[in-house]
C-alpha cells in the first residue's frame, strides 16, 4: 500500500514533504547526510515503530519532494521540524540518524516542543578543535558550486566518512545508488553547517531540557564512540546506550527497541517553542 505525501510550510515558505504511519504519540525521523524518504532507513525503521507511534518520515530541504529556499541555514532546518512538530498536534519525539542526530538536539536546544530526543552517532569526530574539521564545509561547499556533485559525495565519502577508496569506486558502478546520491550532493553542505564545525557545541547541549537518549554501536569508529559518550555528559539528565555488534549503520530491529523502551518512559513535559 502506497502511503499518502502531503507536504507542510516551514516559517520562510519552504514547502517540507512527509508521510506518516501507524498511530499513537508523535515521533519524527530525522535523516543523516544523502539519505531521504525514499533512500535511506527512515522506511525500515517507520514500519517497526510505527505499531506504537504516529510515525513522520520526512525529506529534509533540498532532497526529495522538499524544496530548497535559499540561503540556507541550520536555524531554517530547525523551523523545517517546527512545522512538522506543528503538524503532529502541538509535541512529538525526534529520532535522528548520524547529523540527524545533531539536528535534533539542536531542535532540543532551540526548545521546540518535544517530549524525548533519541541521537544516534551524531559525528562530533573533531571534538577537540584540532583536526579541521570547520574545512570540511567549505570543500563541500566548493565542488558543489562548481557544479562536480560526484566530487562532492567522493569527497565526503572517502575524506570524511573514511570509506575505502575501492569501496567509493564499487558504489560509483551501482547505477541503483550513485544517481540517488548525485541528486542531493548539494545538500552536503548543510549536513556539515549542522555540525558545528564537527565540534559539540558544549554550552549549547548543556541547556537543553528534553530527556535525551544517545547511542552508539560497540563496532562503530572509535572517534563516534567518544562523541556519544561525551553528548551523554553535556546533556543534562541524558542518557547513554551502546548497542552491541553495530556499527555507524546500525540495524532498524536493532535500534527500534531501546527507541521504544526510552520514548515509552515517563514523559516530561514538552520543551517551550520560542
């Protein structure tokens, strides 16, 4: 069964494409880089979580059936979910992948009304300021206005994530994948402005008021390891969880159920939306 599109207005006309599932207390899914409705594990993760949960899947600005107002900052991403908070009846739980992550707990840091924030890796990999991280968005940023969208996603592939160079050169060859990845590599460059310079924003996290949950797999990159441990102590009250045998991709049957088991906990209330 097809599940219906609709699309909501973000505060600067942004038109904001989602789809919605299942029933119960408001939870949206918040993609890392490249990943969008139709690629990525929103769907995999919305059928399991959608058998207690009102579920919203959406494309974040500049993928899929979003649109892209210029310019763009993270601040206009944050009011991206404040429309769908707004959409979802008032308050709803953020769940987010990779810089998804990072997206939401700044969506908890601007106080949107949210009753739980579950990150997932947030990849804060330059933690201590000394490893560039801050150039990373200018090398996106640069290939893209070139137009060499290719060039962008090797770069973040190989040069950030750390994929091996005969990995990037086998998903160049998947005509099912690399077309998909092309088409938003322009949206790179956002991905890289949400994470602050690849730096936790320290005195940012420390006011946020909604119950946190932070995860990382015990197979995953040492320097994520690190990042989700260090968020557990900035975040005041949050939570802290390792998932055994994953890694930065984790597995949805894996991830669903501390998901469950934290956004089925008492409930505090919902941040202030200022």
């Amino acid at each position: 069964m097809q599940i219906p599109i609709t699309r909501v207005q973000s505060s600067d006309g942004t038109p904001i494409a989602f789809e919605r599932s299942g029933s119960g207390p408001a939870m949206i899914l918040v993609d890392g880089a490249l990943c969008s409705r139709a690629f990525g594990p929103a769907r995999k993760l919305a059928a399991l979580l959608a058998q207690q949960f009102t579920v919203y899947i959406y494309d974040r600005r500049g993928r899929g059936g979003s649109g892209d107002t210029r310019p763009y900052s993270p601040a206009r991403e944050v009011d991206d979910l404040a429309a769908l908070v707004k959409e979802a009846g008032g308050e709803a739980a953020l769940l987010g992948l990779s810089s998804g992550g990072a997206l939401a707990l700044e969506a908890a840091a601007s106080r949107l009304p949210l009753t739980h924030v579950v990150a997932y890796e947030p990849p804060y990999v330059d933690d201590e300021g000394v490893r560039g991280g801050g150039s990373h968005e200018e090398a996106l940023a640069e290939r893209v206005r070139r137009g060499d969208r290719a060039s962008a996603v090797t770069y973040f592939m190989k040069d950030m994530v750390g994929a091996p160079a005969p990995a990037v050169f086998m998903m160049r060859m998947m005509p099912w994948v690399w077309p998909k990845l092309k088409a938003v590599a322009h949206t790179l460059p956002y991905d890289a402005a949400v994470m602050t310079n690849f730096s936790i924003p320290r005195k940012r996290f420390a006011s946020i008021a909604t119950p946190v949950l932070v995860m990382n797999g015990t197979k995953t990159d040492t320097r994520l390891k690190d990042a989700a441990r260090a968020i557990g102590g900035v975040v005041p009250g949050a939570r802290y969880q390792e998932l055994a045998g994953q890694t930065h991709n984790v597995q949805a049957a894996v991830l669903a159920p501390p998901v469950i088991e934290f956004l089925s906990s008492v409930r505090e209330p919902a941040g202030k939306w200022s």
